[in-house]
C-alpha cells in the first residue's frame, strides 16, 4: 500500500512539473475578447488582436458534446469574410476557428455566428477592434 502511494505521489509531482513546464497560451494587452451565452447551453468567445500586420480572429464555440456540427460565419464591416462548418471535437466539445483578415482602416466590426442545424442553438459574438 505504501509502495502504492509512493508511485502515485510521484506521479502526481512529476504531472506538476510538466504542467508548470508546458507554455501558458494568452491573451496580448492589444487583443480584444469578448464571451457570452448561446440561446442554449453553450458558450461562445470572441478574440481579435494584431498579427504581423494584419488581425488574427478566433471564433469558440464550447458545447460540452463531442461530434456537433456547427454553420459558422463571420462578418468584419457588414462584409462576409468566413463560411464553413465546424465540428465540436474532444476533449472539451467545442470548436475554434482561427484566421488572419486585413487590418481595414478605423474601427474594424466584427460579428461571428455559429448555428447548430440538430438543435437550433444560436451563438452570435459581437466586438469592436
């Protein structure tokens, strides 16, 4: 039994130092990010920042359910710049679109929806850059 928990004890500091290793993905001072709730149960997320000259967009959609299939869109100054379909995948059901779009001038508006056609879920993030 002792020998038992040694392992495990190791185990577990060994999985900390990794952790504390493992580079923390964020957020730059420049980027703007914006959350809500779908019409349902999921959740969406909203990022954009400055990219090498240009603006990087992620679109989240989090619906905690593997294998959804998701109509997204998105729009930047009323004009259509993405349209696809995602799907939710594991291990936390959710999908993230990411691309690159000029940086037009003044204020960039973006709107990104995301529609489940199975259960009519509607996910709609709005945000200024």
């Amino acid at each position: 039994m002792a020998g038992r928990f040694a392992r495990i004890a190791a185990v577990t500091a060994l999985v900390g130092v990794v952790m504390a290793a493992a580079p923390i993905a964020s957020a730059s001072d420049d980027d703007v990010i914006r959350r809500g709730a779908c019409s349902g149960r999921s959740d969406w997320k909203l990022k954009v920042g400055p990219e090498d000259g240009r603006l990087e967009l992620e679109f989240e959609v989090d619906s905690n359910v593997n294998g959804q299939t998701w109509r997204v869109r998105v729009f930047q100054d009323g004009d259509r710049i993405f349209t696809g379909r995602r799907e939710t995948r594991g291990p936390s059901g959710s999908f993230e679109l990411e691309f690159r779009t000029r940086n037009r001038a003044g204020t960039d508006r973006f709107r990104a929806r995301a529609v489940n056609p199975a259960t009519d879920e509607v996910c709609v993030g709005r945000l200024s850059f």
